[in-house]
C-alpha cells in the first residue's frame, strides 16, 4: 500500500519518518539524559540545558527568514538542504564519536545539531503547498506525522537491539545509540534529497535579499489571518516545545524515574499518538482547524495541570495516554493549516517567519522554566507553559470571531 504512493508522497512522508527518530529518541529522550548524565552533571544540569535550546532556538529564529526568502530562489531548496543536512549529520556525528572532550564542545555541538535540524524542518514543511492540494494539506500532514512516529519506533527497536535490549548506561551507550540514529536518518532521508534535486528550478528573482524579507513580512502583517495564525502556532509550539524537551528530565529528576520507565513512556507515546493524530485530524477537516486547535489548546493546560500533581508511575502513563492523543494531532493540524494560508510562490519564505516565529517564542519557553526552577522547583516550572496555552487560546477565539465563515 505505502509503495502505491505517487513518488513525490512517499518520499515526503519517508523524511517525516526519518527525522522523528532523532525529534523522539535524540531531542526528546536519549539527548538530553546523556547530557544530564554524563557531559554536565552538576546540580544545575537541567538548566544548562535549556539553556542550550533558548540559544539553538534563537539562531534558527533569526537565520529563517533569509533562508526561506533565499530557498524560493533558482534551485537553493536543495542545495540549502543538503548543507544544512550536511551540517547536522556532522553535528551528531562528532558527539557520537567524541572520546574525550570538553563540556563545551559537546556543547557547541548540540546547539549546532539542534537549528541546523530544525532549518531542515522547516524547508521540509515548506514543500507542502507544492506537493499536495490545499485541501489536502491538513490530512497529508497528519500522515506525515503519523508515518513518523513509526520510524521513531522503528529505530528505538533498531538501537535496542544493538544494546541487547538493555537500557543505555555509560556514555558509549549513549553514542551508540546516536550513532544508529544518524544512520536512520541518512538512509530515509535520501528519497526526498534525490527527489528535491530532479525537480526544476523555481523562477528567477532579482530582488535583493533584505527586501525580499522586508517585503514578506509586510505582507504577512497585512493579512490579519495569517498573522493571528503566527501568533498563536508560537504559542503553541513553544509550550509543546519546553515540554517536549524537559520531560525526559523532569520524569528523571523530579518523579526518579529510572531510564527504562522513561525509554517505555517514549513508546507508549508513540503508539497512541499514531491513531491519535490521524483521528484529530480528521475531524478538523471536517469542522475546522481553529476549532479543533482551541480544544487541543484547552486540553494542554488540563494534562500539564496532571503533569504537576502526578507523583506515581501509572498515574503518570494514565497522563500520557491523553497527552499521547495530542502529541502529533497538535503540530500536524498547525502544519497543514498554514500550508492552505500560505501563497505558493512564496511558500518557503512564509514558512522561514513561521520557522522564525516559533522558534523566537520556543527561546522563552525553555528560558521561563529555566528561571521558574532556580527561583522555586522543576515542579512548579512545568507549569511555566500554561500562560502558552492560554494565549493560544485567545487567538483562536479571535481568529473564529473574524474569519469563521473563510477559515
């Protein structure tokens, strides 16, 4: 069935199932428990951390717009994505195979993993207006993601094997599982980079760089709906940011969870988060994405409220099968519904702002539960996020006032 997909399809849903494994198992799990264990180990580890990601969100923020404005130009797509392909895979590379370094060399090279990835998303998700109908964007999105979480799966098993299915340990262990991960990615990775560099140039563009962005950014402030769709997938993302990135550490150090319950709660993530995705989205096809959008918004609050006042194990998993149901359903729906605002002809440069905007919001996510932790506890920080949720909230609630009828 998945190789009866026209081409161009498959090797678009076979990156999303490349790249979840270094967002689930890099980002998410393995990354930062490496970090927090064997590179920074002092008290203040999770800090440092998120400290880390402001700085690695921050460079993507301001890098995005000229990358996108110079991906619309001549053949740029490709070859920006390549290089910035090239640099990530060096990236986690030269962290997999350090022996002996200095912290902040390991450091250097997890901020530069960190926005180089995430400037290959977002060239990725510029693809979409190009590869699929509008009205299509929100159902092929959420296979994307769905389809992802296969492959985060998959090189889980993968990297497991290789250890004797015994949770990583010592250093080594760590790298060797960054090592498998790299190695997924390059080999699911390449259908799409072969596929990018057959498709014809785009339209030349004398137009300078600088105004190209200026001009893109005029237009996005003038057009109200993509603007309260900024606003509000900022605010979105960066909650699902901070609590993508601090959760493995906050299970570890503030419940004690030891790393198999964590590596088994990544799992059960995956497994319901795959019918969990393709369901939401559906009925937000259906009765709209703003709609569906301002429920997920509402109901983020409800399980981070459960995230603080859960102590137990299984209340915990309890937590998770609801948070699971959400976890893909929330960028996927964001993903398709810009992909359907946005021009085509101008599809990577709105998606560099939104790349921009996500990521300059994503800074202070990190950064507000890195000083809720120093001046109270890692509990109360995870609460940091609420006032995200709810400011999401309110654009949505703008958004459907305005534009119900053309949204």
């Amino acid at each position: 069935m998945l190789f009866r997909l026209p081409s161009k399809t498959l090797s678009w849903l076979l990156y999303d199932f490349s790249n979840s494994a270094y967002v689930l198992l890099g980002m998410t799990l393995f990354l930062p428990l490496f970090y927090t264990s064997h590179i920074h180990t002092v008290n203040n580890a999770s800090q440092q951390w998120g400290l880390l990601i402001s700085l690695s969100l921050f460079i993507v923020a301001i890098s995005a717009p000229f990358i996108g404005a110079l991906a619309d130009k001549n053949k740029n797509r490709f070859r920006l994505f390549l290089a910035l392909n090239l640099i990530f895979i060096s990236s986690v590379l030269a962290i997999a195979m350090a022996e002996s370094i200095p912290s902040i060399g390991y450091e250097v090279l997890i901020v530069t993993a960190t926005s180089s990835f995430s400037l290959c998303l977002f060239l990725y998700d510029s693809l979409m207006p190009g590869y699929f109908k509008k009205i299509d964007s929100v159902s092929q999105s959420a296979k994307g993601w769905a389809f992802g979480y296969f492959g985060g799966f998959a090189c889980l098993l993968i990297a497991l094997s290789i250890l004797g299915f015994r949770m990583p340990a010592s250093a080594t262990d760590y790298q060797i599982i960054l090592r498998v991960i790299i190695v997924f990615y390059i080999a699911f990775s390449l259908p799409l980079l072969i596929r990018m560099f057959e498709e014809a140039p785009g339209d030349q563009n004398e137009i300078s760089l600088m105004n190209d962005v200026r001009k893109t950014l005029s237009d996005i402030i003038k057009n109200k709906q993509i603007l309260l769709y900024l606003i509000c997938a900022l605010a979105l993302m960066d909650g699902l940011t901070t609590l993508t990135f601090f959760i493995s550490i906050y299970a570890k150090s503030v419940l004690g969870f030891e790393t198999r319950h964590i590596v088994m709660l990544i799992v059960f993530l995956q497994c319901v988060a795959v019918p969990g995705t393709l369901f939401i989205s559906r009925i937000a096809e259906r009765v709209g994405e703003p709609t569906v959008l301002l429920w997920l918004a509402l109901l983020w609050i409800f399980v981070t409220v459960l995230v603080y006042i859960t102590d137990s194990l299984y209340t915990f998993y309890l937590v998770a099968l609801l948070a699971g149901t959400l976890l893909g359903s929330t960028p996927a729906i964001l993903r398709g519904w810009y992909a359907r605002l946005v021009p085509k002809d101008a599809r990577s440069r709105y998606f560099g702002f939104n790349a921009m905007a996500t990521r300059v919001a994503a800074v202070f996510g990190p950064l507000a539960y890195v000083l809720t932790a120093s001046i109270l506890n890692e509990r109360v920080a995870i609460l940091s996020v609420v006032p995200l949720f709810a400011l999401a909230m309110s654009c949505l609630l703008i958004y459907r006032i305005k534009f119900s009828e053309t949204s």
